[in-house]
C-alpha cells in the first residue's frame, strides 16, 4: 500500500540478520481452510500487536486478512517489516487461532518502503527459495505482491519474480498443494497504467497462473470528489484490460480475477477521502460483479480519529465506528447474491436494533436501545439472503420459536429459518418460519428491553427502519 511504517531498525539489521537466513526453527503455522469465492482481507500490519485480528474478527465476524508486509531485511532474507523474523511466535499463535476458528491469511510482499524480495534476491534460485521459505512457515496457499513505485519499473525483479513463482506454483502442484498468486497494482480510474500491464504481461508470459489482479484505488492525486465512482470506474476498466489479457476466459471469469482495496478515510492526496457511504456503494457493486476481494489499507486504520479530516497510520479520519470499514465490506462474504446495506435499525420510540453489550456470544440478547453509533447497531442487511448480521454473527429466534413472546438473540449464520426476516410493505420485519414480526416488547421505551417475535399487527412497535 502507499502508506506503511518502516522500522529505523531495517538498514542497521542487515548483517545481524544473517542468523536469521537459515529455516527458521520454530514448528511451521497450522494449515488453513483457504478462501471462498468473495471476501473481505484488510491489510494487518505486522509492526503492530498480533491480536489485531482476533479483535476484529470478534468485532465483525472478518476473519481472512492480508499480512503486511514480507520483505528483505537489507540481504536476501524474508522478514517481516524488514526486521521480525516470519516464524515469530506471537503472529504463529495468532494466525493459529485464526484458521481455527475458519478464517485464513495471505502473506502480502512488498508495500511502499523496504525492499521486496525479487530487488534484494539476485537469482530466480535464490528468490523461489525465500519465497518457499515464508510459504512453509506460514503454511500458505496464497501469497500477494503489492508491486509499486520504482519496483514497479524494475522490469528485471519482475521477471525474476514471475520466473520464481512459476517455479514454485509447479513444484507445488507436483506436491499435490495449491499456490494461489495475487498482485497488488497501483491504479487510475481508469485503469492500470503501462507498468502495471507490463507486469501483468509477463506474469501470464512466464506462466505463472494469475489467481487475483487487486488495484489499489487510493491516492490518484486527481480531482476525485466521489471515490466510490472512482474505484468502480476502475474496476470497470481492469475488467477490459484483463480481457484483453486472458482473450479466452469469460466476463464472470475476469470479474472473479479482480480485488478492489481502497485506503479507507483520508488519503494522501488529502482532498480523496474514502467514507463508509462509499464503502457500502464498492460492496454492493463487487457483490453484484462476482469480484473475487476487497481489501483496504489498514486495520489498524478501522476506527475515527479525534479530528475529522486528519491523515494518520493509525485512525482514518472519517466519521465511523471502530470496525465499521470491516463490518460494510464484510458483506460481500455472505452467501445468496444480492446487495447489502449497512447502518442502524431504528424503530418505536427512535430506539436502535442493538446487540447487547456489544458481546458475540450465541444467545446473546437483542435488545431495543439508545441510538450511539457503535458496531453493535451496524447491522448489514441483504436483500437477498434477507439475514441482519451485527458483529458477523445473525438476528436469531430463539430454539426457532414460534409462539408470541419468544425473544430474538445473536447467533451464528446458519441459513435456518429462524434467521431470516423479510421486510414488509407497512415497515414489519416477518419472519416466515413462525409467521410472526420482529416486535419490541410491551411498546417499550425503556433502553435495554429485549426485543422478541409477536403476530404481526402493524402497529407502530413492529416498524422498522432499514439502512438505505
């Protein structure tokens, strides 16, 4: 991505590193489940605490992220950042825990700073033997590379690089593995530019079979005063350009190529500001297309600053909700197509939709309370599936219950019919299974009043209004 942090550490640990070129000693991370068809994968910097993504998994129910960044530590030696060694023990525990609970992660190499690999790497040997090394540590079936700036323009790196991952993409399909490769460009609106095609020329020429081109749609240092319109239009003319790349493969095949990863809030180009309106607009839009990622530059970036407005590594600088960018996104993950809408439901009284607590326990209550803004209000809605997740899990009947009272909960997406609530033309939200609305409790004005399913009345407690 364009912005990063880099250790001053880096240069100073060039030789030191040596220690650290042998294959590292600790036990290689846990297989992984792998990914599906269309998700979300922020960028997770590795500089920070490794339960980043626990949180946000907790948060959001996202659980496959991007690690940023892999790259030389000054020699031709894999590091994380420049300066961690790829089998530290506290990322090991975390990316664990994280395919436990069926999530995944994608070694990410380059980024803005620091040198990549194929740079510091003199021969395709050499290199294809790094980038081995870092897929048996983390266990991996994907790797990414977010080639950019004069790496971009190395023309020579590039083709060693694509030499090496030919070379690794057969000797694992010999080994009966998968070896997915993602490139991560820099793009316009209206595409990539001559380096980008360049590199993506020679990859498919060295045969290396191209799972995912993601563009970058961030900082284009143009009058862009939507960027949502932007990173479509983008997307749109990526689509075009692979075509004209793999002449053979169809539309939704090319759709099911691409990754969309804008820098969330304030961007370089401090007049781009990416907001959660936009978010929702990319989300329906790569729902809808079959886009295979969206990403975005950085979780650690997931939350408002002080002052809006503000350029930061570390909030984004736009009104939102901690997670709120993860939580929007997350929607292009679920099931059924369709589009979804992501903010509060407010019903009688002007009380929200709210999962209490904000805790992701099952059987947590759903409860009617004063509107504030937090995640546990951000309910995303499709229109399809016609679930309202909150904090990745579903608004739930409890045992499936159909009788008058029976209180609604969190739970896990599991496609049964107690999770699924169709808007009705006078405001109600029935659920099919028992026949009954979504109803809150005795009319009450009371926040923290547990909501639950009653025979639908039309009356004024069983209105709600849905994120738009």
């Amino acid at each position: 991505m364009r912005r990063r942090h880099l250790s001053p550490l880096v240069g100073f640990l060039a030789a030191a590193s040596l220690l650290s070129a042998t294959p590292d000693a600790q036990a290689a991370a846990n297989p992984g489940p792998g990914f599906p068809a269309q998700y979300v994968a922020p960028w997770v910097e590795t500089w920070n605490s490794p339960s980043a993504m626990a949180n946000a998994q907790a948060a959001t129910g996202v659980n496959h992220f991007h690690l940023a960044f892999v790259i030389s530590d000054g020699t031709c030696n894999a590091t994380f950042n420049g300066n961690m060694s790829i089998s530290d023990a506290g990322w090991t525990s975390a990316i664990n825990n994280l395919r436990a609970s069926g999530g995944d992660v994608i070694a990410s190499f380059g980024g803005a700073a620091g040198t990549e690999l194929a740079q510091a790497c003199s021969t395709v040997s050499a290199l294809q033997a790094q980038y081995q090394r870092v897929i048996d540590t983390l266990n991996l079936t994907r790797l990414d590379f977010d080639i950019e700036g004069s790496a971009l323009k190395d023309t020579a790196a590039n083709d060693r690089r694509n030499q090496a991952l030919a070379g690794l993409q057969a000797a694992a399909a010999a080994a009966g593995r998968k070896l997915d490769i993602d490139y991560t460009l820099p793009t316009n609106p209206n595409g990539l530019d001559s380096d980008g095609l360049s590199l993506v020329d020679n990859a498919k020429s060295r045969n290396v079979n191209v799972n995912l081109v993601n563009i970058m749609t961030m900082d284009y240092y143009q009058n862009v005063s939507d960027m949502g319109s932007a990173a479509i239009s983008a997307a749109n003319a990526l689509h075009t350009q692979l075509g004209n790349v793999w002449t053979a493969k169809t539309s939704a095949q090319l759709w099911a190529m691409e990754g969309n990863t804008p820098m969330i809030g304030v961007n370089d180009s401090l007049n781009e500001v990416f907001t959660t309106g936009n978010a929702t607009t990319l989300t329906n839009f790569a729902k809808s297309n079959g886009i295979q990622q969206i990403g975005y530059w950085s979780l650690g970036r997931d939350k408002a600053c002080a002052t809006d407005g503000t350029l930061s590594d570390t909030c984004s600088g736009t009104p939102q909700s901690p997670y709120q960018f993860a939580g929007i996104f997350e929607g292009v993950s679920g099931g059924g197509g369709g589009t979804t809408h992501t903010g509060p439901i407010t019903g009688y009284a002007g009380l929200c939709l709210d999962d209490k607590g904000a805790s992701t326990a099952n059987g947590n209550p759903i409860q009617v309370y004063t509107c504030n803004g937090t995640n546990a209000q951000t309910w995303t809605v499709n229109d399809s599936e016609h679930t309202l997740r909150v904090l990745g899990k579903c608004l739930d009947v409890t045992a499936g219950g159909t009788a008058n009272g029976t209180k609604v909960q969190l739970y896990d997406c599991n496609g049964t019919g107690a999770q699924v609530w169709v808007p009705q033309s006078d405001g109600s939200l029935l659920n099919p299974q028992s026949g009954k609305c979504l109803d809150d409790t005795g009319w009450s004005t009371t926040p923290g009043t547990q909501s639950q399913i009653w025979s639908c009345t039309g009356s004024a407690n069983q209105k709600w209004n849905l994120p738009a």
